[in-house]
C-alpha cells in the first residue's frame, strides 16, 4: 500500500486537503457489534478543533463528522467505516500570494520538488488539517480499548518554549486552553504566547502521552514491535521532531544497575522503560514524550526562493496557533490509540490468549 | 505481514535466534543486474561483529554471511536473495540459571507472558544477535544507495554516559572500538568502560547517523514521511529509548524564527530540520540522534521473580558488551539505508522522475 | 492491512453498503501531474450503471460520483484522491421481510455467521451496489494505462446460459446492453431473458476480456505473478465463480505441442498462454474468461432457515437484474486496470526501465 | 513486499533456484506452543518429491527439510520460522544450450525481458522447484488447521489429457503415483504417459482440492474474499491456467433455481457454490479445481529466438515430468492450507468468536 494507510489489520486511510471540499477516512478492522456513533467521534475532534482559545488559529471549522458506511442499528458491522469532515471556512485568496514562493519550514519545497505540482492553498495535504480525520479513527480505537479493556490514553503539555510544565495530576488538564496539568503554569504560557503574537513569532512544545492499564503482551517483535509502531505514528504527526519511551534520551548516560526495573510479587518497582520491554508491553503504563517545532507560518519576515528560484523574502500570512504543539495531544492520542488497536488484534490472531490469563 | 518484515518494495524478512542453528534473511525487491558478493556484506557484519575490541563481548562469531539465492553470475537477477549466518560459539549453558527467571530490563518477561514458551539461551529471539542480518541486509541497500546515487550513511558514537563526544570529522570514526569522531575522549571512554567492568555494570550511549547526498523527494505521506520510517527502523533496534531527527527535543524550546531554515539560491541556509521537510527529503544531510539504554545484562544482583511468580535475585552471566550503544552504530546505518532504499524504489514507482531534474 | 484495500503501491480502498448513506474510495499512489476529472470517471459509472435496458434491475442510481481531492486545478497531485457516489434510490422496506431471513444463494447466512450482525437492506456490503467504487477507480486506472502506454481494456459478454457468444469485432459491443460482440445473438438473449422474467428465474453468463498493448515484463513472481494478481481481482467481483488466462481449463487436455507458443522474428506465431509466461506479461494480448452465477435474488420459492434455525421458504422481491454477468463486464475491466495499473508502478520501482527498450 | 510474501498475518516468504545451493523459507505468524518438527513437513515433501514414479523427472532430490529457527524444545515459539532444503542433484550442463535461447511455453522470454539477466539453470527462480518450500509452509499451516480445527485438505486428480477421472473416494489416492481416486483409470493413464514419452510430448490436467470441516465465517470482504485469496493462492502455482470454486464455469450456464443450495434446519441441501458465499466460507466442503497447462520442456523441436533475436529451433533436455498436473497437488493443497491458516487467524483478529458458537 502507499503512504496513506496505517495499520495491519486495524487501518485508517485517508485523503483530503486544508482547502479541499472534504477530508475523508475509512477505517477498516473494526470488530462487529461495536456500538458507535457521530458523537462517539467528536468528543475528541471537539478537542483539537481550532478555534480552542485566542491562543490557536482563528480558522473556525466546526469539524462536524460524518459515518457514512459500517454502522447498522448503532453498531459497527465488520465492514470498513467511512467518515468524512468537510471544509467550511476556507480563506483560499490568503494563499495567493505564496503561489509560487516555498514558505520556510514548511513542506512546500519538498511536495513541489517530489510531485512537480502542489496545492498552495493552506498548505494543501501538507496542513495538519488532515489529522482531523486521524482524530475521528482514534476515537473510536479509544473508545474501543476503554470499554474493552480499560485502556486510557491521555495526554499533557509538558514543555512550551522554556516553560517546563512537570506533570501535577489529570485534574486541569482539559480544563485549560493549553493541555496543562500543573495550573499554575498557565499565567506565564499566557504571557509567553501574548509576547510571541506581538512579535510575530512562534514557539516549540514538548507533550508527553500516557497510557493506563495496558495489557502485557502487545507488540510483534522485532519489526513491528510497539515502541517501533508508535515511534512510527507519532513521527507521523507534523512538527514532531522526536519520540522518547520512557526515561528517552536521558538512558544515554544511565547506568545499567539506575535503568533497570527491578520485580517483584507485586510486578515491576520503577518505570524507566516506559512500558515497553523488548518491544513487547510489560504491563506498566506505557510512557511517550514527542517535541514539536515552532509553528512554521509567521509574520517575522524570511529569506526564501520561489519556484522558479529566484530569491525573495516573505511573511506567512493567513490564521496560525503560534504553538502547534498544543494542539498536538489529542492528535497523538489518537494515533497511540490507533496502533494500540492494531496490535491488540494482531496479538489475538497470533496469540489468541485471554490477556488476564497472562 | 507478520512483524519480521520490514519495507514495502524493497522487504527484509528475518529469522533467527541467539543460540539456534543459524540466523536467516530474504531481501525482496532488489533492482536486478546490481553486482553483489559476500564480500560486499561482510564489510559491515565484520564493523558490527563481537569481539571487536576488548570492551564488547567476549563471544567469537566469525558472523560469515552466505548467499543462498538471487545472484547469477555476480549480479542480482531480481529474484529474492536468500543469506545465511551461522550460529558457531554457543554456550548455552550459561544460561540454564536463567531458564525460569526473568532478568530485570531484558525481554524475558515479556516474551513469556506474550507467547507462553521462550527460547531463554541468549536471549533467544530478542537478543541483539538477530540483528546481523539487518546489518547485512544493510550493506547491500548501502552499496546500492552508494553506487547509484552517491548517498553515504554514516555513524559515530555522540555520547557514552556523562562523556559527550561532538562530531569532529569522519576521520577517525573507524579507526577507534567505539567509533568515536574526537579522538582526545579515547582515554576518557576507556576509564569509564573499565571502571563499570570493576563495578559489573554497564551504561547508555547515544549515536548520531548522519546521510549525505540525499535526493529531495524521498518519503511518503502522510503516514509513510519518510522522518515516521526512520523512527520506526530506529526504534526497532534493541536498546534503543529515543529518535531524534535534526534538532530533536531542541526544538521544544526554539521559536519558529531561530528554527527555520531560509533558502536561498544556494540552498537551506541552515539544517535544524535534519533534511527533513512535510515528511519529504529536503535534499540536506539528513540527521538522526539515538540514545541506547545501558546494557541489561549485568552482574550487580537484582530483584525479580520466577515464572511461577516467586520472588529471587540474579546476577546476569554470560559474555556481554558493557555498552550495547557502541556496536548499535553499524546497525543503525543499515535500518536507515533499508528505510531510504525502500523509499527510493516508492518513489520511482509514483514519480518515476530522475532526481536530477528536481 | 484489512479486507477492504486492493493493491500494493496503486491502492484502492473501499467502504459502503447498498442501502447507506454513501459509497466512498481512496485511491492512493496515482501519479502526480496526471488530468483527471470526474467527467473521466463517470463514464465507465455509466456503463455499470443500473437502469441501463429493461433487463437490468430497475433501481435508478444515476452514480454520480464527486471527487473531494487528490485533483488540483485539474491534475492530480500525487496525493491521495477521495471519491464518493450517494445512495439515492433506496426503497429499504423492500428488504423488512428478510430481515430475520437467510435468502439462499446469498451472503446474508455468512455474514450474519461471521458478524453477529448484518445489515441487510439490499445486501449491505455485500451487494454488487459496491463495485460502482471499483469502476470510478477502474476508470481512473484506464486512462491512465491508456494514455501513457496505449493499453485497451475492453470485455465482452462470451455466454450467456446456453448462448454461446464467439467474439465477432469490437464494433457492435458498446451498441447493446449485453456487451454482445455479435449481434445475431441479441435477439436470442433477449427471448431468453424474457423468458426468465415470466419464470421469475436468472441465468449465468461468462464474459471474456481482453487487454491489448501490454507491455512485457508485468508482474512480479513468484506469489504476486500477474495472472495470480488478475485471479484475485477477478474473483474478489460478486458472482464470480471461475477464472481462466487464455486456453483455461481447455488446457487440461491439451499436449504440450499443441499449448506452447512458438516465437518467430516478429513475437508469437499464438497466444494459448493468454499473455502471461512465468507470472509475467509477453507482450501478446492478456485474455481473462470469468463465469458469474445467476442472480440470487429470484421469484421462485426456495427452502431456507431464518435467524434462529427455523426453516421457511422465501421469494427474494427487490429489483434485480436476471443477469448479474452483463453488468460485470466493466466492473471486470476495472478490477483489471486496478491489478494492471499497480504492476506498471511496482515493475518501475524495482526494473526502472522504459517498456521500449525490452 | 514484494512478490515473494504470501500471506497478511501467516506470511510466507520464500527465495531459491532451480539450480542454486538451497531453497529457503521464511514461515511468520504462527501461534506460539504448537508442536513442530522437521519430520512434520517432510510427509507432504516427500508426496511432492521428484522421483515418485517412472512417470516424473529422474531428478533425485532427497528434499530434506531442515528447521532452522522459531523450535524450541519441539514447540513453536511464536517467531519466525526459518526452513531450508539444499539442491543437490543438480546437472546445470544440462542447461548449457540453452544460455540465449528462449525455451517455448517458458518463462526464459518473461524473466530476460523483465529483468534483464535470468538464472538459466533449470529455469532459475522460474522452475517449479521453488514449490517445495511452499510444500514445506503448508504442511505446517495443514497440521495446524488439523489438529485445532479438525480441517482436511485433500486433492486427487480430476483429469489427465483425455481421461476424466471423477471422484470415487479417497482410499487409492494416496497409492497410486497419480493422486487418482479410480483405479480403474490407471492403466489408460499409464498408456498415455508412455504413449507421450515415446512422442517427446507431454500433456495437460486438471486436479480437484476438497477442503472438509471448514468452520464458518472465514473470509474478508470485500477484496480479501476467500474465494479470491485462494484464486490467488492456486494460480500462483507455475502451469496453472484456470480456477474455479464449487460448480466453477457451468455456472454459466445455469439458472438461479438450479444452482442455489437451499438450507433446512441440518444445513445446505447441496453445494453448487463450493462452501463459499459472499466470499466468506458457509460451512460447507471448499472445492476447487484447477487446470494445468502441459509441461513446457517436450523433445519435440519448436520455433524460438535467442536473446539476440535470431531464429532458431529447441529441443528441451533436461529431467521432467511429462505432466506438472499429478506433483501439482500437494502444491495446491500446501497453497490453500495456507491461506487457511491466514483467514483463521485474521478472523480471530477481527472477530473473536469461537467458532463453534457460530
């Protein structure tokens, strides 16, 4: 298959542009007898919708969703799910203007180098648009694995720009316009985005996933093992420049006898792995940090060429979040939560094995 | 397909463990008329090879790789290359302490309450030694990418516990066990490494691979970008906790403006992305960090359990590398020349275009 | 990947059901820079189309099908393309009175089986209603082929119960609504049919395509050779129940100096092999014969079981065609392109050679 | 992957000449604790073996399986299996004439066309040899789908040029070299074989697979139907030219009141449509049949060219079978014994259920 589908026998495939007529998805693999609904999956898309706050892009989509296929009396059938999301607020003659000029940072350059065509408006397939769609098939992957088997994947900010933000509980984390478990952070993000707007800049985040009550048992070694199918999916995600599972890159200068998670009757005394042992979950909550660059559209002027390649400079007009890594959660969320479906039905064809005989 | 895949047009599959017979490997989609011997493999196995220098394990593979099939008179012919790597200097004895036990940071307990049986001699299947064959699966993408296209993937060792070691030049990368680039932390890396052997423990690393004349317009998205590939390759290697492409976890706190790479005729003026833009080769050196985990094997006593649950104490025996990160350079080259030639092959598929005239 | 996606690197993926909202596809890896509109689609739609003569069901769809994206200023970009067709002509209540029971012949005993749930209004998704998917992408596929290599995808109606239908000339098949090369049969078939109809009763047909100016070298052995690929497509088509490449099941008594294909200055002196040697196309014209069975739905009382296990007799109502095997000759040719279209990719991807030049 | 994967979730990989030092294979997916030994694999080895009868190639090859990873201690493990067969037999002088001419009816054109190189030894990758590799896979996935699932899959010859030898149980199919049921055709089959010997000339069949005590439900719609999953499977077998399931091409011709299978309270009254419905399995007996073209190398001289172009005549030496149909099956039952296995254990993936319950 080509680069639009993920997942073995769970798989989301998918299609549409920032300024397309729709975003469409179809997701395969669903058992039958689920019962699933519109609202089912616009409980997150609702979460990463713009519009969130006056800290995100003033594009205002309401990302109504659609089930179009594969749902009978409320129920999945077994057969594929199709969805789609259309575009309302599309602003196309704010993309005029960068026709034929490769905004920096951004993926103009390569989709005009490698296809010798591109849509310029919004960013084209390029625009985190499209993850509205990965957004609705998380959903119900959540959903799925929560009912099922108790699974919760939920996600905090835990770093913007300088400001660290250590992981407090889950008790404000949707309660704020910026993921943040530890309130009071809050102010001085609020400072930090309101100076960026004036400057006309933007900001990278760090944002950490978390999931709850996993199975031991999900991943298939050694290609397909779960840190490598998640690593996979977050890196998916635009902006993401880095995946870590659990103590990430601070193992590099770990000792073997600090690393280690030592057993017990009880199960396992520390967490430094994250979850994830020989690219099999070990029963522990399974930990994920992914950091996101700054948001690529701003108004501080830039040196660039145009496709013809002269050079020029340009400022990114059009409705951005200064921090894309924000809006980020629920769109790793969804795609942890994806992969997590996949492996869970692929450890049943292999393995076939009631998880709680483990 | 099952987990011991990996690729989509150009596909390694692998079989193998630590202490059976022989490790094997079928790579399918290779270009035919491309010249290939053993020789051109072995060249990487002998980088990665044990008993390298007296820092690695003491364990003696000749690692001597035979081509089964797929060759014809010293060319490919198109048809699936089969390569066989014998398993000689077997000690299983030395793990019947452990047949019942879960060794604390390694696979045993997952492998077991996965599939309910595991091959406990070395590792079995989730020993590092299965990655040979990805390494010489490695060497005939890197010959390939190398002859064709000029593309050179190459690694060196950029942090080994607290020592940070920055690239200096590619010198003397090969000329030293640890693939270290300054040759003045030589003296430092040796202290560290027989300090640990004294205390029976082990410690992380962190390597940098960096790919040079890279094509633009490599990578597929949404999902198959081609930075979501190399995570996933990277990731899949032992030890590994983290990727990181360009600037990695830095640019949680960089703003859009610092992180930018403005164009000019020239080219990128700068390289924070890593080469990698929307998912797509940008044409740039393409830059991946990796930290390893320290060694899991190590013989300063840990708490853990039995298969039946009780609670006991193990010292790690056996011939193990003190720092799994040093020999995970070789390997890491050849996940990420396996992702770029499958990418390579894709793209010529779609766009069939000759990277000259983009 | 799940059931419901065809292909390797030109992938088709599919969802919707008889009687839902919608019918969608995504068509994925098509080339970029290619023109496209829905104009190029609809016309293969409106040869599948129902309502096409009074021999067909009279359930009046006009199939138009809406592109969402992938197009760009009319090219495509070499992204993934969205396609929809709505559901307009839906009498559900036809369908109450086997809403509990298995209609013999049908999927309704297999899915309820497999599923626990089925949504029966008009098959779901296992009426024929789907293939309207397959023949926008089929069409897409066509041009394509047709375009850049000259290839013709073109079928015929070769039987039709008892009528046998030699192939006579291209001429006359567009000109009637049984895709009969011969149109001294037309009047035979239509007093069969009317015959039918008065009997409440359907019949098999076999059809036969061919596909002229293959290039040589289409296929990938040993499991993905090009008739394996063509078998599947074909068979994966409602109804079909027999697939045969050129002299089919007439080779079983055929001696080997009678099959094979001798090879003079200009190519083949015959084409007993239906163009395919060793999984792999020879250039000569690829013949497909394929036998649908006679509709299911039919008026005459049949013997059968509801949900829970009682028996019943059933009269299937509904509107349907006497002949499933007329209307199967352009979901054939699509299902061809399809198979055609991603071998063409997947040969550039490892052969990278100008067909010319074989 | 590429071509040489067979399989979603059970993959089979597989590489190896003619003429080549080994054969090998690549088995993945199979469920952990299953007892497995090399004997298991080499019963249906030694059906396929050459050298059964006067009526098949001299060639003697001993077929010696050997298992060389995913066993321990006589169980599967749950990783990947890895198996090798060594040619020993080998005559490639035999092969010396024919360097640059391209044999009639084989795939010497194809292969030199398509790739630009071929292994002329014995046909290279082109030869049937390859298929004991999938001999040894499905003997595997046979005993699997035996002993869990109590499936048998068994095949006789239905045809042999002139001769019909329809079916009359299976106690003399194992005892005669042809797979016939009726041992009242043997004699006529002896006299034709040694009649075509005389000739230089070799002959078509067709042969019969019954697959008995399928569960219900295996199958996944809409293009990984079983029907087209085994249409596949069979025509990827070298010689095949034809498949059909259940009445297969006299469909054609009937009504619908003739060929569906009615169902009362004890099941189906018969079984025209094979045991597959909707492309899902009902049940039911899965019944197939294929034809096979006659052996390509016949003494009889042909009209060819060589690699130049040039006009000439061949005579094919070398060791063959005067008919590839009778060693066909056990290669037709290994190939659908395996998709089997990939549909079981794809269902319990997607469906859960024992089947029992269905």
């Amino acid at each position: 298959m080509s680069g639009n589908t993920i997942g073995k026998i769970f798989c989301v495939t998918t299609c549409g542009e920032s300024h397309g007529k729709s975003l469409m998805g179809i997701i395969d693999g669903v058992p039958p007898g689920f019962p699933l609904s519109e609202k089912d999956l616009q409980i997150d898309l609702n979460r990463r919708k713009p519009g969130f706050s006056k800290y995100t892009t003033k594009r205002r989509e309401n990302d109504h969703v659609q089930i179009l296929s594969g749902i009978f009396q409320g129920k999945t059938t077994g057969t594929s799910i199709g969805i789609v999301i259309k575009n309302n607020d599309v602003r196309s003659q704010d993309y005029e203007n960068i026709k034929h000029i490769f905004r920096p940072n951004h993926a103009d350059f390569t989709y005009q180098k490698k296809y010798g065509i591109r849509d310029y408006r919004g960013g084209g397939r390029a625009s985190a648009r499209e993850t509205a769609i990965r957004v609705a098939a998380g959903a119900l992957a959540k959903k799925y694995l929560f009912l099922n088997y108790g699974i919760l994947i939920r996600g905090y900010l835990s770093q913007i720009g300088p400001i660290k933000c250590p992981f407090i509980s889950w008790n404000h984390v949707q309660k704020n316009p910026f993921f943040c478990s530890d309130i009071t952070k809050i102010s001085q993000i609020c400072s930090l985005l309101d100076n960026l707007k004036k400057e006309g800049d933007s900001i990278g985040a760090k944002i950490t996933i978390i999931c709850e009550n996993i199975p031991v048992g999900l991943g298939e070694p050694i290609f397909d093992r779960l840190d490598a199918d998640i690593s996979h999916a977050i890196m998916s995600i635009n902006a993401t420049k880095s995946v870590e599972i659990g103590d990430g890159i601070l193992v590099a200068s770990q000792k073997g006898s600090e690393h280690r998670d030592e057993i017990n009757k009880q199960g396992f005394l520390t967490n430094h792995s994250g979850g994830i042992l020989g690219g099999i979950s070990n029963g522990n909550s399974i930990i994920i940090h992914t950091a996101l660059k700054p948001t690529s559209s701003i108004s501080i002027p830039g040196n660039t060429i145009n496709d013809i390649g002269e050079e020029t400079t340009i400022i990114t007009k059009g409705r951005h979040d200064p921090c894309v890594g924000i809006r980020a959660i629920p769109i790793a969320e969804s795609m942890i939560a994806i992969v997590l479906m996949d492996h869970l039905l692929r450890d049943r064809a292999q393995c076939n094995t009631s998880f709680k005989n483990r």
